[in-house]
C-alpha cells in the first residue's frame, strides 16, 4: 500500500497521474483527510492503513510568508508535521520519501555543484525548516529518501511558467532577475524519480533531483516566452526585494541520481514537453 500527503498540491498532482499511470493503488490524502500536524491523528491514520512506502509531499511553499505572517505555521508542517508522519512511518516500518530543497544551501558558492553530502546553510525560514525536516527524517528512520529539488514548474498549481505566461498577456515588456542561478525542475521528472527510488530498491539516503542544465531566472523566463512578442529583460534582484533571502548560486549535482540509472532530461526539454501538454488541454 503506498501513501500520499499533499495529494491535492503540485507535486502530489503530478505523482497521482504517475502512480495511476503506472497502475498502482494508493491512498492520497491532504489536510481535511489527515491533519500531519496532529500527531494523534497522523499515527492512527497510518497504523490504520499500513502503508509500505509514503511519499510525503505535504510542505509549507509560501517562502516569503514563511518569514513573518506564515512563520508559525512553516515550523508547524514543515517540522512537526513532517516529525509526525516519521513516527508514524517507523512504527509500521514504511519507507518515507520526503522532498527537500535547494533553499538548504546558502549560494556562496561560484561555478562549483552542491554535492549531497556539502555544508548545508539556510539562509531562509522555509530552507531552516525543510533542513530541520531532513534532519528529523535521518534521526527517527533508516529507511528513507530525502530527495532535495529546486525551481519546481509543473501542470498543477501556481508556478513561474504560468506566472510569465499571465504577466505576458498584459505587459509588452516584463523584468526578470538576472544573477540568481539554479536549475527548474519539472514535477513530472520528479516524480518519475521518486518512484523510480523505490522500484528499484535505491540505496537509502539524499539524493539532488532536478532537470539537466542550469540558468538565471531571466533566461527561465526568455525560454518560456520565446514564442511571444513580449520582451524579456535582465534586472538585478535588488531591484526586487523580497522578504526572504534567496540563495545567489544553487546549482545542486545530480551526478548520485545519474548514477542509478536514472535519465534526466534538461529543463529545456522538459519545458518544451510540459508547453505542448498545456496547449493541448486548452484546445
């Protein structure tokens, strides 16, 4: 039995259409269904249903939220909750699979990949309690996959795509922060790796996963519109303050990924491929 939290969110979308897709049965639940920050509810929901491998996608987004007005509640999702449904997880010994970030990482670095096992750093609220999640997941299990990915775009839910594809249809020019560096990464791709972990039996532990090639926002967004007569133009980020504090550099190393086995697309192909799927449903 596989279980789902987050179901209704971006990723979790994308996962239902995978694990349907693939034919396996699941349980997906969001937060009506199984409240993760209710540890009394998390433990019997999961005892109940012994699931052998729970992907827990249920996380608090909202990262400049997270700094003030969203404070409490980062910390109570993304930490308590996550704690939770890791008790929950050991005491039915489910293998848990939870999805990380690059915010764990400060971007000091210049031209050099985050490696999986580098000094991690948050420089943000919400990277302080992914990391504090990552660190609670490695405490109480053994058997787990902390999958850590960056700049997520996808068919489900609010995005940059969709975001530059809005402002497109109002604005004849749009700016766009050039001296931030990452790599986007398509839900569907990882998904597709997140299940492919537990296939194929990968050895436990943290893994970097997001689309091959990395850019500035600015050339993300020349990529989207390519198509459109909107002009796209570099500006600093000072010129966007912003309440939390994003990594300048976060180009994380998938090379322990590739290593599986796994193919990675790049995310120019996988932006072309997620375009044409979008277009299709709006026909």
């Amino acid at each position: 039995m596989i279980l789902l939290t987050g179901g209704n969110g971006q990723l979790g979308t994308e996962l239902r259409h995978l694990l349907d897709e693939q034919g396996l049965k699941y349980v997906s639940t969001d937060s009506n269904d199984m409240d993760i920050t209710d540890a009394e509810q998390t433990m019997k929901f999961i005892t109940e249903l012994k699931p052998e491998i729970i992907y827990h996608c249920a996380a608090y987004t909202a990262v400049d939220k997270a700094e003030d007005e969203g404070k409490e509640l980062n910390e109570k999702i993304n930490v308590d909750g996550t704690k939770n449904v890791a008790l929950a997880a050991k005491a039915v010994d489910a293998t848990l699979i939870y999805i990380s970030t690059d915010y764990v990482f400060d971007g000091t670095k210049k031209d050099e990949l985050y490696k999986v096992d580098d000094q991690t750093n948050a420089q943000n609220e919400y990277g302080r309690t992914k990391l504090l999640g990552e660190q609670v997941v490695q405490e109480i299990l053994e058997k787990y996959y902390i999958i850590r990915t960056s700049w997520v775009f996808g068919q489900y839910g609010h995005n940059f795509v969709f975001t530059m594809q809005r402002l497109a249809q109002t604005h004849k020019q749009i700016t766009v922060v050039d001296d931030q560096f990452g790599r986007p990464t398509w839900t569907r791709t990882l998904a597709e790796f997140m299940t492919f972990v537990v296939k194929e039996k990968a050895p436990f532990g943290v893994y970097h996963l997001s689309n091959e090639n990395s850019c500035s926002w600015y050339q993300f967004a020349k990529e989207i519109l390519k198509d459109t007569d909107v002009e796209v133009l570099p500006v600093d980020s000072s010129q966007y303050p912003q309440k939390a504090t994003r990594p300048k550099y976060s180009v994380m190393d998938l090379s322990k990924a590739e290593a599986l086995g796994f193919t990675i697309p790049t995310w120019e192909q996988a932006l072309e491929q997620l375009l044409v799927q979008v277009a299709k449903e709006q026909k």
